[in-house]
C-alpha cells in the first residue's frame, strides 16, 4: 500500500483549521479579497469638505456617516510633505487632529475605513488652508552662498524671540541642514533669535551642504506664524589649518593634514593678551587702518597707534587679525609686542592671506589670555566640546544622521 495518501491526508487536517482561522487569506468569498471600495461617500470632512479654504486656525475633524463603518487609520500631509498628528475616537468613527494646520498649504487626507463585514475601505480628499493674519517668524541663513573653510558654522537669524522650549523644538525641528558626504551635526541655540549648526567634527573638504525650512505657514505659537526662507548652499575648500603657539612665538600651517610653513609671529604683549583658543576666519581684507582709540587706547597715550596694515584676515569682530607688521619683524620669533594681533613679516602675510578663506581656522595655544568665547565676538563654536554642543539643542541633543539632519532631528545637523 502507498504512503503517498496518508500524507496528503495529514497536511490537509493539519491545515484546516488554520484555513478557518484565515479567511481574510483568498478566495472569492473574503470579503478582504480583492480591491479595497471607494469610502469617501461615507466619510464627512467638516468644513474642509465643502470646497471653501479651511481656517487654519481650526482643527481638521473627520468621521464617517451611519453606523455601518469605521476608520482605521488617517494620513494627512501638506505638499511639502509635513504630516498632522491627530487622535481616533474610541469608537472609531471620527478624528481630528491635533496638529495646528499649516497657513496657506494643500493638503491631501488618505482616510482608511472597515465597513460592519470587514472589507477595507478606502477614501482621499484635497483640500486647501486659508492665509493666516498672524506674525511672520522670518529666518534669515548665513553666511552668503559661496565656498568657505571646513570650519564654518551655518547661522540662522530669527525676526522674533523664541524662548519656550517647545517653541524651539519646532522651529529647529523645520531646520533642515544636508550634506555631501554626509556628517553628524546638530543646531545650537545662543539666544532666542540666533542658531548656530555645526558638525561633530569640522566639515568634509569639498562637501556640498543645503540648508533649508519647512516652517512656512507653521503655527508656532497663537498669533506667530512661520515665514518663507530663502534656502541656502555652500560649499567646503581644502582644510586649512594654522597653530600660534603663543609662547614658542611660531605659527604652523597646514593645508589637508600637510604641513606647509612654520612663520615666525608675534602675538599680543601684556595687557593686550591674544586670545586663546579656536578661531574661524571672518573675513580678508587686503589693507585695514588699524588705531588704538577703536581698542579704547586713548590717542596720545604711549600704547596709542595709527597704522596702515596690509594682508589682514580677521579673526574677531573686536579687531583680531592675522596681519603683516614690518614694524615687529625683529620680534617676531622671539617676542610678544603686539596689541592682540598675530603679526607676520609682509611677506608671510600676503602669503597667509592669498592661502586662506572665510571658515579656515585659526588656533591659539600657549597663551596666557582669556579663552575665545564661543558666541558673540566672531565663531568661536569649536572651543564648545561636542556634548556641551548638544547641550544647546532643544531637541534634547538629537541629531539626524542625514536622511534628514535637522530635527527631530539633523545635524544636523547633516548629514
């Protein structure tokens, strides 16, 4: 006798009952077989339903007609890809959400439903968010478009304070920093109207870095709305890097990790000590007319000065250069005279400055001054350790790797 038919006969019991427990699984009868049927003539949208423009300042509630159906799951998003949170009834039958609407925006609604069989429903509607009268929160990007050092942060400018914590998290969370190749960074609040976005480590060379928002028609708050932004690009240089030893009066600089010259430097004397730490690049600028009256010496004094100086790369807003000083070449390797700038021979100078660019760093060490402060007097970020950088986010020091780098998130980030 053949073996053959009792196994069949084996599965086919032991597959009965799970066939009974599935009839969502095949068959003409399922009533989950097939194409789920057009819901929308069961479902009400509430004044988004009408064709008129949706206060935005109103929730957004839908629910379904008669009892014979219910919704199982809600999708709302806006065109540029924003979704609103909302909440289902214990019944099933209405939800609303909970996000504010966004001003001036389409939005689409994929709503899912399950009518008393079972049998899935399906229902989309478009609808369209009146302009709101609320205040505009402006955000302004910087710096400029351009190509700049691995050491540049990206600032962002706000037209109004923001201090609630939840208000921040929002705002940075529409703050959206990308980049190639992409790094770990996150945004830093200084105060309530200025971000700052670094990376963990200085940026990639030759990296291309976006920065854009989503905060447009956002509700940030009752009467504040965000604004448009003009979205910015950037683009990183070759790492260029100078060490001052102020002490050892020599300054060593490196461009991709290569050493390129060792110059002799004088730094700032007593009293006019040079600040310590890491400094960016603001800015070049080929002859400035430096006096001591704009430091507070007062003209006449023996420390007063007017000078012409040329091939000057600032370093703080206050009046910190890398910048050519004939006048001390004597002392340069030897010495610290200056008022609080690094000083080179001209031609050290002009060689510096031709080399540099805005975001290439600048590293005092060995000194004896005050610290470079990490906020308001030029970018002082780097002197920030990484978890003291994080401390700043109101994101609670999440970052987004880079698929999104802002947050919640990314740098920022980016990236």
């Amino acid at each position: 006798m053949s073996h053959t038919p009792r196994i069949q006969l084996g599965c086919a019991l032991l597959l009965a009952p799970l066939i009974a427990g599935l009839t969502g699984c095949g068959g003409d009868g399922s009533p989950l077989a097939g194409e789920p049927y057009d819901a929308v003539g069961q479902l009400s949208f509430g004044s988004a339903g009408d064709g008129a423009e949706v206060n935005p300042d109103d929730p957004l509630k839908i629910s379904t007609k008669g009892s014979g159906s219910r919704i199982t799951d809600v999708i709302a998003t806006d065109s540029a890809g924003r979704r609103v949170s909302g909440e289902l009834s214990a019944d099933g039958r209405a939800w609303r959400s909970t996000d504010p609407l966004a001003a001036g925006a389409d939005y689409t609604v994929q709503v899912s439903t399950e009518n008393s069989g079972g049998s899935p429903g399906r229902g989309e509607h478009t609808f369209h968010t009146s302009e709101s009268d609320a205040k505009r929160l402006d955000v302004t990007f910087g710096p400029e478009a351009g190509t700049y050092g691995v050491g540049q942060p990206i600032t962002a400018e706000l037209s109004e304070e923001i201090d609630d914590a939840t208000e921040r998290a929002k705002v940075e969370g529409a703050l959206e920093v990308r980049s190639e190749p992409r790094v770990e960074g996150a945004w830093h609040w200084v105060d309530g109207t200025e971000l700052h976005y670094r990376p963990k480590e200085y940026w990639p060379t030759d990296a291309t870095i976006s920065v854009t928002s989503s905060l447009d028609g956002v509700q940030i708050r009752d009467g504040l709305r965000g604004g448009e932004t003009d979205a910015l690009e950037l683009t990183t240089g070759d790492r260029i890097e100078a060490v001052a030893d102020i002490a050892n009066h020599h300054m060593t600089v490196s461009r991709n990790g290569e050493e390129l010259r060792t110059i002799p430097i004088t730094t700032g004397k007593e009293g006019f000590a040079t600040r310590s730490g890491k400094k960016v690049i603001l800015g070049r600028e080929s002859y400035v007319r430096m006096t001591g009256t704009s430091i507070g010496i007062p003209a006449g004094s023996s420390e007063s000065y007017d000078l012409p100086v040329y091939w000057a790369a600032r370093l703080t807003w206050s009046g910190e250069y890398v910048h050519g000083a004939p006048w001390s070449v004597g002392s340069q390797g030897y010495d610290n005279v200056s008022h609080g700038c690094t000083g080179l021979s001209t031609e050290n100078a002009r060689w510096f400055y031709e080399l540099v660019k805005p975001g290439d760093i600048v590293e005092h060490v060995n000194g004896f001054g005050e610290d470079m402060a990490p906020f308001g007097n030029g970018f002082g970020d780097w002197n920030l350790s990484w978890e003291e950088w994080l401390e700043g986010s109101a994101l609670g020091g999440v970052y987004q790797p880079q698929d999104r780098v802002a947050s919640p998130a990314r740098l920022a980030p980016s990236l």
